[in-house]
C-alpha cells in the first residue's frame, strides 16, 4: 500500500503526550515511524516497573483529587476500579511470597498469589510506590472480561435434557457445580430467583466480587441455566474477577469443597498464549488431581487475530514487515466503527516471567496505531518487556465516525524475531494482511480444560436446524503451546479446542438482551459465557447417572456422542460438534451380559483328562454390546482358542455368543479344579465385566499293582541251600505315584533292609520297585519248598492295597557216594599163611545220612557179626563207620593172597551204592638152617 507523508506529523502516546515532528514530504514509512518512536520511546520511560495505564491512572487520580470532584472516572473505561482501589497484576522477583507482603503493607486487598504472579486491588494512590520495591519486577493493570425458573431457559430443549430427564429421570441430585464469574448477587435478585424457582436454596457462596464494582451478576445467570437443566445440583460461587492469582487459588478452593464440576466463562488478556499460566495449572491440577471436569467459555472472538513470525524491515530491521510476499509494507490498515473502543492484545513466543520466573521476555515489541493515510501516530503501548511477559494491551477509541486506520508494531529493543500473535475485539476489522487465525487462549487452551464453543439455540436439530451451525462469534482453535512451566521451549503442541459446542442465547430472568427470535420477552444470554454452563449442567445428569464415572469418561461420553456440525469429523471451530446429552447418556451406560461356563464333563476319574469348556455370553441389557476380551487363568487371552473368535457383537436384549476350547484337567481324587474365566463387553464408553469360575471334580482311583518273584536258583540239590530272591513291584495304575510300605517272605518275615531291599519306596504310574535279598531253601530230594512274598502298598489317599507272589524251589536228589577202605595187618605172613587183622572204613560222602546195609568178605562172605562188624549201621553225612575182623591167609611161599571187600550203602530215597576195597598178603617162605650153618654161627 502506498503511503503519503505530509510535514507535520502530531501523534498520541500512551501518556497521553502530544508531540510534533517536522519530517520532508514523502519521507519513507520506516523513517516516519522511526523518528516518531525515538521521541515515544523517550515519554514512555521503558525502564519503568509500573505500566503506563497505572501511571497514567495515578496522575488522573491527584488531579481528581484536588479538583474536590464527587466521582471519580478514569479516561481508560477497561481498569477495573474498586472504591479508590484498582486491580493489578505484579510479576515478582524471585518467589513471590516477598512481593505479596510487600503489597500488603501499601494497603493492597484481596491479593493472591500464583506462580510468580500476584494479582489483587492496590490504592490508587500507591501506585508510584510501587516502583521502589525490591521485590517487584512489572506490574501492569489486570483486565478481567466476560465471555459473554418463572424462566426456563431454550438450551435445555436444544441440548435434549428435557429428553434425558424424563428419559432416565435424572436431575443432577449429589453433583457440585463450582461457578465463577464476574460476581453472583452485586446487582441483588438472588432471593427472587430462588423464591421462582430460577435458582435452588443450595447455594454456598465462597468468595463475591470484591467491592461488587462492576458486577453484573453473570455468575448468577450462568447458574440459573444450569439450574434449569439440572435442577437437583447443589452450587458453590467463587469470584473469578479478583485477578488471576485470586481466579486460580479459587479453582483449588471449589475443588477442595467437594465441587465435581468447575465451569467459568472469566479471561484475562494478560494470561499467556504460548504458555500454560497460573490458572491453566490449576485447572489441570484439580482435574488431575481431585477427577474435576472443568468446563470454560471458549471465547466470542471468532477469528480475530492476526499471527506471524517477526519480519524485520529491510531497512532499521525496527518494524515488522506485513507483506509476506516480495514486497515491503510496515503498516497494515484496519478499520474501526465510529464511536467504538478496540481492545488489541499482542503477544509473542517467549516464555512469561510471571510463569516461570527470570529471564522473562528478551525482546520489547509495541504495537502503535496511526490515522488512514498514515501521518500521525495516534497511540502505541509502552510496556518495558524485557526481563517481565511478553505482552503489550492497548484500548484504542475512534472518537470519529467509521474510519480506516493503521498498525504498526515496532521491536523496541531486542534482536528476536519471534512469532507474533495479536487477538483484537470484535469493534474492528483488518483490511488488509488479514490471516485469521486462532483466538482460543490462556486456561480453556489447557490440556484438560474443557473450552465450550457456542451455537445459538435456534440453529440446532431441536429447534428444525440440520446440521446444528456453529454461532459467529464462537472463538477459533489452534494457539500453539510453545514452552512448558518452566519456561523451556517444546514441540509446537496445538490442542484440539474448542473440544465441543453446546448452545447458547437462551433466557434468564435479567441476564442479556431479549431476542426476537423467541415469542417471549425475558432476556437472551448469549455468547460462550453461556455454552458453558449449560455443558456443565449435561455433565451433572452424566455424573448422577454414573457417580463413578471419571472426568474422562464424562468428557468421553459428551464428544463421542456430539453432533457433527462444520467440518466432517473434529475441527477447530466446533470441536467434536454440538452436545447431545441423550446420547452422552446412552453411551456412558454400562452393558449387561452373563455369563455361563458349562465343563464336560464335570467330573474326572484321578489323575485327570482332557475337558471341554463351553462358554456362552448373552447381552441381557438394552444396548449393544461388543465382546472384547475372553480369558481364563489358564490359557490366558482365548481369542483364537478352540472356537472362540473375538470380538463378537452382542445386540441388545439377548444377543448371545457361544464357543468352546479344551483343556486337560489334572489333580488327586477328592481335588476340585477351578477354572476361572473372564468376559469383558464394552458399551459405548462403559464396559460390564463378568468373572466366572467352574469346577472340575476328580474322583478316586484305587491303588493297583502286581508282584512278581523268581529266583535264580529255581533248583538246588538236597538238602537245600541259599538262593537269591528277585522282587519286583509293579504300579499298574496309571492315575498316580503308590507307595511301598511293607515287603516280607512267609518264612523269614519283614524282609526290610535284606539284601537291597528297602521300605518305603515311591513307585510312579508305570513304574516298578525292584530288589533282590538271599533265602535258603531246605528238603528233600523231591520237595518242592515255596515261599510267599508278600507286599502292601497304598495311594496319597492312604487305600491300602497287598499284592504277593510265590517262589517255589524244588530239591533234587543226590546220589549216594561213599567209598570203603579196607586195611590188613600183617600185609605178609610165612608159609604156609596164617590170620591177618582186617579192618574196614565206609566214608559218607553225601549231604544226607547213608544206611550201611550189607558188608561181605570175598572169603567170608558177609561180615555181619565178624569182629566188630555190626549191620546194618547209620552213617551220618561226612562221617564214617569202622569196623575190623580176623581173616585167614593160606598160602604158598612168594603167593599173594587178594581178598575183596564190598559194602552196600543206600540213601533216604533207597538209593544203594556199592562200594569196595581190596587187601593182600603175602607168603613168605621159610629158609631151611642146615647144621653147617649153625657151626658157622
């Protein structure tokens, strides 16, 4: 845009200081707008702690003073005044406990503190006190503003609670609605309101607006519409007007009074854009905290605003450059109705001082506005920024008639080009560079706050509107958040604000304007200022439907169920659309299923088996249902198990789903196995869970086994001998482990501890127990000699069980064996012979006792009765039988006589064994001694 200088350029600055500047006829912008700054820089005395409005109010002050006027009446209409008191926001240094005494001490009342803010009414005239204080950083003037039964007001038919009421018959009974505004009762008419049923009894006021200057009573009308769509809510008022530190100690107070539900339709310009403030903590704390849903008025700034980064001039890099194209403009041309104050906040990305402490803003941005073609500079801000909040406020009044004018915002010091963002009031219009953005701030930009657009009554389904349109006014969505609380940058995080809409420009009894819209005449309240409550309301019928119902699942079940209303799905605008409490309610009710677990079968011979689980889940309630999750503590998830197959819809009243899966049930008799299985069905927000555990019972088997014994020598020759016995024991049950308890032998007794035979032993299904222990067998030939084994064994339900085998040895025969040895003395003997003693030993050799039963002589015969020989004789085993006689010996020199001998011996079984020996003797001769030979001796 081409722009004309002229000669002499007059200008206003915010110290209502008119200087004249003598500057050559088309002269560039920049050097029009630097020479003027340099001298509005030098009156605005940037190094000041205390603004310019509050100084400029304290010289207003003297002079009103001295004048003896009755009334005093500031020439900025926006200061909010009390008596000869005025509202203000002081950033501390350091902690901020030091510069709320300070305060105290100059006379300052109901002062709160937050953060490193501290807000409240300090007196007039001890303003230029202020800047002596240590503990002071900046303070600036606090600007708090509204979003703005005889009566029943139109959004409870538009919002359907009517419906809800009738429908579920609810009221809002046992729900606490917290409300702060402006003030309550400042204008009186309470006690009507509650005589006609506009209002409840139950209402606890906590804190009014102090001084009640001001008041409007708006609390008091947002409380009749939640009175009228939840007319069982009992209500607690705290004034949000009394600063923000004041605003945000007050939502701890409502929530620490047992309120479920905060809503307030109160903003300020100073709280920061880019940063979560004070009062965005405290919502985010009670919601966090105490389970509050906290509603807030989204605003009725539509989209005015114009946002940036900082584009320095090419020139003083002094002023920001408008035209984002390859052009230069450093002024941007608005216009303003006639008669009319606009309100331009400015602020820009660095992080608030009075948030987060030091270092605060590094960059002092103004913005100024000047006539239409530009020669005059008609106001700038002159807040000293740097080391305090990024933020200048002006209030502009065009005296004149509907004009054009322009903006310019110059970087007063500092080198940042930070984004910029300016949010004006409806009173003006940007005529050119205009990008419309986002106008939804401070704390209904908090992550947990629950910011409420507007729609009017009229243009809603209720009332023959489809799709319901989003009211003019209803602010914009989309300020980013830049830092976190201390102060430290972040992502971009753009929250989805407003969340939903809910409608507005119903009536009160005193509140707003009277619409002609409706055919009565009582007063229409519109704006967010009344979206607001009336969402707080349809969350009260939420909350006494389900008292355990958290503040997500409220906010879940008021956006889930929302109308749609601009843009398909969520927007910026509109949110999730319009609230519709009827479906909220719907949604947010619990689904009802049963659920049956049938086992086949239901009982199991020990040790256990396999079993069937048939599992059938069937909707019982009035709305659908879907079967999410089917577990149970042994599978776990059962999804894809056996037959089951999640998820399952269940329509409503009766839908049923069945599957089946196996399992294998293992235990001891008399065990009782549970099985606990777990259906969960979700609603549309609630969910109905059911748990159910089933037996499976397993009955007793007794014990059974088998014993087996052998022997290795399944023979042995008379009389007997030792053999080894080979036990085994043999679990033939296949249901669980037997012990052995006992083992003995018939003949021996407990065989315990013989051979490697050991008691007890645990014998495993299929198992066997084997040992191994000597045993001597005795008889005779022919016997067979048994032994009996016996064994007991029992289960862990202690059923005894005996089991035995039988070992059997059979005992040979032996033949007798024995020998006879047969001796003679003398072995010779002289012709012709002579007697010779015979002496005879039968030896038994066998293992039982021989009878000697015959004894003959080859000469003789039988020797019975010869000599010793006596018959028949016993001869015991291993011993022998002796005997001797007298036999002749006949014969001829140098013959040898033989004699036989035979003996007969038999065993017990008549067995005989002949045995014999033989002698002999021999015969001499005799020599013949002649005569000679005598001589010769």
């Amino acid at each position: 845009m081409s722009r004309n200088a002229v000669s002499r350029l007059p200008f206003l600055c915010a110290l209502s200081l008119y200087v004249t500047i003598e500057v050559p006829a088309d002269e560039p912008d920049w050097h029009i707008l630097s020479k003027q700054l340099d001298v509005v820089a030098q009156a605005n005395e940037k190094n000041n702690k205390v603004s310019a409005e509050l100084r400029a109010l304290h010289g207003e002050f003297v002079l009103f003073q001295a004048s003896k006027a009755q009334h005093f009446q500031p020439a900025n209409p926006s200061l909010k005044l009390n008596d000869d008191f005025v509202l203000i926001e002081a950033t501390a240094k350091g902690e901020s406990q030091a510069l709320l005494a300070a305060l105290s001490s100059l006379g300052g009342l109901h002062l709160a503190s937050a953060n490193f803010l501290v807000s409240g009414y300090m007196p007039i005239s001890a303003i230029p006190a202020l800047e002596s204080l240590p503990s002071l950083a900046i303070a600036r003037a606090s600007y708090p503003y509204t979003r703005s039964g005889l009566v029943t007001s139109q959004s409870d038919i538009a919002s359907r609670a009517d419906i809800a009421r009738n429908l579920y018959g609810l009221d809002g009974s046992g729900v606490v609605i917290g409300t702060m505004s402006d003030s309550f009762n400042c204008q009186g008419g309470a006690a009507t309101d509650i005589a006609n049923d506009d209002l409840p009894s139950s209402i606890t006021v906590v804190q009014e607006l102090p001084g009640c200057v001001g008041g409007s009573d708006e609390g008091r009308a947002m409380m009749q519409i939640i009175h009228d769509l939840a007319p069982g809510v009992s209500h607690l008022y705290y004034t949000a007007s009394a600063g923000p530190a004041a605003f945000a100690n007050g939502i701890h107070a409502l929530a620490d009074l047992g309120a479920n539900i905060i809503v307030d339709d109160i903003g300020y310009f100073s709280e920061p854009w880019f940063q979560d403030g004070p009062i965005a903590q405290a919502v985010d704390a009670v919601t966090t905290q105490h389970g509050v849903s906290y509603f807030s008025a989204a605003g009725n700034d539509a989209d005015n605003s114009y946002q940036a980064t900082f584009s320095p001039d090419s020139t003083s890099a002094q002023f920001h450059d408008f035209d984002s194209g390859a052009g230069e403009d450093l002024l941007q041309r608005i216009f303003i109705l006639g008669g009319q104050t606009v309100t331009i906040v400015l602020q820009w990305s660095e992080p608030y001082a009075s948030v987060s402490g030091a270092p605060g803003a590094t960059t002092d941005i103004d913005i100024c506005i000047g006539d239409d073609p530009f020669t005059t500079t008609l106001s700038c801000t002159s807040t000293g920024n740097i080391g305090g909040d990024p933020i200048d406020i002006m209030n502009f009044t065009n005296p004149g008639p509907d004009s054009f004018f322009n903006i310019y915002i110059n970087r007063f010091a500092g080198t940042g080009t930070p984004f910029l963002k300016y949010i004006h009031s409806p009173t003006m219009a940007v005529a050119e560079f205009a990008n419309t953005s986002s106008t939804i701030y401070g704390h209904p930009n908090a992550g947990f706050a629950i910011a409420t657009g507007a729609a009017n009554f009229q243009d809603t389904p209720e009332f023959g509107t489809s799709p319901p349109q989003v009211a003019p006014y209803s602010s914009l969505g989309g300020t980013p958040i830049l830092f976190d609380s201390s102060g430290a940058p972040i992502s971009p995080a753009v929250r989805l604000k407003p969340n939903f809409t809910c409608t507005d420009n119903g009536n009160t009894t005193f509140f707003g304007t009277d619409s002609t819209a409706d055919a009565d005449t009582w007063p229409n309240f519109s704006g967010t200022s009344a979206a607001a409550p009336a969402a707080a309301a349809l969350a009260a019928l939420i909350r006494e439907f389900d008292p355990d119902s958290t503040y997500l699942e409220v906010y879940q079940a008021l956006t889930s169920t929302a109308i749609d209303m601009d843009a398909s799905g969520t927007d910026l605008l509109t949110g999730h659309g319009l609230c519709d409490v009827t479906g909220a309610l719907g949604s947010i009710e619990s689904p009802d299923i049963t659920l049956n677990v049938t086992p086949a079968p239901p009982t199991l011979p020990e040790p256990g088996g396999g079993v069937t689980f048939n599992i059938s889940v069937s909707n019982v309630g009035d709305i659908q249902a879907s079967l999410t999750t089917l577990s149970d503590d042994a599978v776990g998830n059962l999804d894809g198990f056996g037959t089951c197959s999640l998820p399952q819809i269940l329509t409503p009243d009766g839908g049923n789903y069945q599957c089946s899966y196996a399992l294998t049930a293992s235990g001891n008799a008399a065990d009782s196995l549970p099985l606990s299985v777990t259906a969960t069905a979700n609603g549309p927000q609630k969910s109905d869970t059911e748990v159910l555990t089933v037996f499976v019972t397993l009955t007793d088997v007794p014990p059974t086994a088998t014993l087996s014994a052998s022997t290795n020598s399944p023979e042995i020759a008379e009389p007997g001998g030792m053999a080894s016995i080979h036990v085994a024991v043999l679990n033939t049950g296949a249901a669980e482990a037997i012990s052995l308890i006992s083992l003995s032998n018939s003949e021996l007794g407990n065989i315990a501890g013989q051979g490697n035979c050991l008691v007890p032993q645990t014998i495993d299904p299929g198992s066997q127990y084997q040992c191994s222990y000597p045993n001597e067998f005795t008889g005779n030939a022919a016997d067979v000699v048994s032994h009996q084994i016996n064994a007991a064994v029992s289960d862990d339900e202690l059923n005894e069980l005996g089991v035995s085998d039988t070992v059997e040895v059979a005992i040979t025969d032996v033949p007798p064996s024995a020998s006879l040895n047969a001796s003679v003395e003398p072995t010779q003997l002289t012709e012709p012979g002579g007697s010779a003693t015979i002496s005879l030993s039968i030896v038994n050799y066998e293992v039982d006792d021989l009878d000697l039963t015959s004894l003959a002589d080859s000469v003789l015969g039988g020797l019975n009765g010869q000599g010793t020989c006596d018959l028949p004789q016993v001869i015991e085993s291993g011993e022998s039988y002796s005997c001797e006689y007298i036999g002749d010996f006949v014969g001829s020199a140098g013959q040898t006589i033989v004699r036989d001998i035979d003996a007969t011996v038999q065993d017990d079984e008549l067995n005989q064994l002949g045995v014999g020996d033989s002698i002999t003797v021999g015969i001499l001769g005799v020599d013949i001694i002649f005569a000679d030979d005598f001589e010769d001796l």
